[in-house]
C-alpha cells in the first residue's frame, strides 16, 4: 500500500537514506529541509522537495500524510556547548512547531532521530532504554527534552510515535553519505586521511580502560538504520511512544577504526596522539533489544569493514558529489 510521509531533515545524510528507502517500497515522499547543513542533490530522485523551516511545517503539512519521519536538528556536541541557545530554538522549539502542525492536521505517527547523547556518561554497558538519562551537553539535552515533549503528546492527544536513538551511525547507501562542515565523525575523518586531504588523524586519549587505550563505540551502518525506521512507522498503536537504542551491540576501538580503514582503502594512516577530549567516555555500546523485539529489527550489516567499504566508495566519488 502506497503511503505518504513528509521527511524533515531529508537532505542531509541520514533523512536521505532514509528517503531513499522510503521511495524504494514505492511511497510518496516530501523533503522538508531549509539546507542549512543538508545539501540539494541528496534529496533522492523522485521525492517532492520544500525548502524551508520545520518550523513552518504547518505551511505544508496536511492530512493527506500518513506520518512524519522527524530528522531536522542541529547536530554537533562541541557548537552545542559554545551557542546553546541555537540547540534550543531549532532541536526543541522545532518540534514543538512540528507537533502542533501535526496536530492541527491530523497526522498521528511519528518517528524521530533521537540519540544515545541523551545517557550522558554511562553506568553501565551495554546501555539499556532503562538506563539513567543524564546528559552532557545541550545537543543530548535537547533530544531528551524532545523525547519527553513527544510522550507528553501521545498520551495527551494520542499521537503514534518511536524515538530512535543511535549511537555511531556511519557507512553509505550508493550515492548518499555523510559529510558535514565541519566533519567531527571518525570514519570519514580517517577516510580524508587515506585520501590524502588531511595529513593525519587525531587519536583522542590512549590511557582509557579498554584493550587498546583508546575509546570503544558502536558503529552502525545507515542502511540498517534506515530499514529501523520504516519498521518504526507500523511498531506502535495511537497513545504509544516507544524508545529503541539503535545499535550493533560490538564496540570498536579508535585503533581498530583506523586500523580497518587501512586495510580497506590500501592506503597508510599516520596518527597523532591528543590529549583526551572533556566528556569522552570510556565505552558506548548499545543494548537493541528492545529494536529487536518490537520492530523486529536485526542488523544485516554488522562488520565493521562492510561500513568502512561503503563509506570508502562515497568518499572516492567526490565526498558527496551524488549525481
């Protein structure tokens, strides 16, 4: 049955993914994006595309919607610290438009991009959706505050809704693939090095608790993220919120990033050793179960390789140039 869903955030790298999908299972697809850290060319082929603000979601949206796919956000943990207030206005106060938006015509299912930046420093791993929420900067605190505003709404008005909170999400899906301005994100910060657009990477800290001294995350690939998603949109009844980590449950160190990025581009990566970055914790691995369980959700792409091969081909293809 073809549906209709109106994407925010479609133009950067997880909402086109996740379009991409969309559009692929053979629905209707709006892209509401204003471009700020999005690009154009990844809107996939054949959505609609509106440039504007999610803020002025009810400009656009209507009942002919079947629900929302939530992923317009500022997004970076060290800008969030230094101009809290623009994580405020845009994370928290974009949604509060968009649910009024979405009150006001009707749509009743939503799927937001949450993240594990909402646990803070963990008591223990893997992290659990029962685990203490205790973020450490506003970029987490403000995904927690929306993720709180959301289960006010569906128990309130009874709004259908999933936050999706990732931990590393990294790898391409054909022509869409992460890239930001700054880049902040390890995978494709080591892939600039192998391509000789950076002269080394920086390795954060080599005296923290794990085999190799270096931090230990969980990296998933975007295209089983995507599929979460679109398991989201059926996962819950009207008056539901449900919060799923998304993960792969095996964390990798910063040395073992590198060291796979080496043997799958071929190429040599010198690294420098850096002071620790303040709030960098030891270990963040997701516990899934939950996304097991009630989306029915498995990873297909859990090696580490297969997302740095995947990354590997975007990168080479002019970091982003989709065609």
């Amino acid at each position: 049955m073809t549906r209709r869903y109106l994407v925010t955030g479609g133009a950067g790298y997880v909402g086109s993914v996740v379009a991409a999908h969309l559009l692929e299972r053979g629905h209707r697809v709006t892209v509401l994006d204003d471009l700020s850290t999005g690009f154009a060319e990844a809107v996939p082929e054949g959505a609609e595309f509106v440039e504007g603000r999610v803020q002025d979601a009810g400009r656009w949206l209507d009942g002919s919607y079947d629900a929302v796919l939530h992923f317009a956000a500022s997004s970076q943990v060290g800008e969030s610290v230094e101009k809290p207030e623009k994580y405020w206005e845009n994370n928290v106060g974009g949604t509060t438009a968009l649910l009024a938006a979405m009150r006001a015509a009707g749509v009743r299912r939503l799927v937001f991009s949450s993240t594990a930046a909402t646990y803070g420093e963990p008591e223990a791993v893997p992290i659990p959706e029962t685990a203490r929420t205790a973020p450490t900067s506003p970029y987490g605190a403000t995904k927690l505050a929306v993720d709180h505003m959301i289960g006010g709404e569906c128990t309130a008005h009874g709004l259908a809704a999933v936050s999706l909170r990732y931990f590393n999400v990294a790898g391409a899906y054909g022509p869409y693939g992460e890239r930001h301005d700054p880049e902040s994100h390890l995978i494709p910060l080591v892939l600039q090095v192998a391509l000789g657009r950076r002269e080394a990477v920086s390795v954060y800290g080599e005296d923290y608790p794990t085999p190799d001294g270096t931090c230990v995350r969980d990296y998933i690939h975007v295209a089983d993220l995507a599929e979460a998603h679109l398991l989201a949109l059926d996962a819950v009844a009207a008056g539901e919120h449900l919060v799923c980590n998304l993960g792969n449950g095996n964390g990798f160190s910063v040395r073992e990033v590198i060291e796979t990025v080496r043997k799958v581009t071929g190429h040599p990566v010198p690294e420098v050793t850096a002071p620790r970055r303040p709030g960098d914790p030891a270990v963040l691995v997701a516990s899934a179960d939950t996304a097991r369980e009630r989306l029915g959700w498995t990873p297909s792409r859990p090696d580490l390789a297969d997302v740095v091969a995947d990354a590997w081909a975007f990168a080479r293809n002019g970091e982003g140039e989709c065609p």
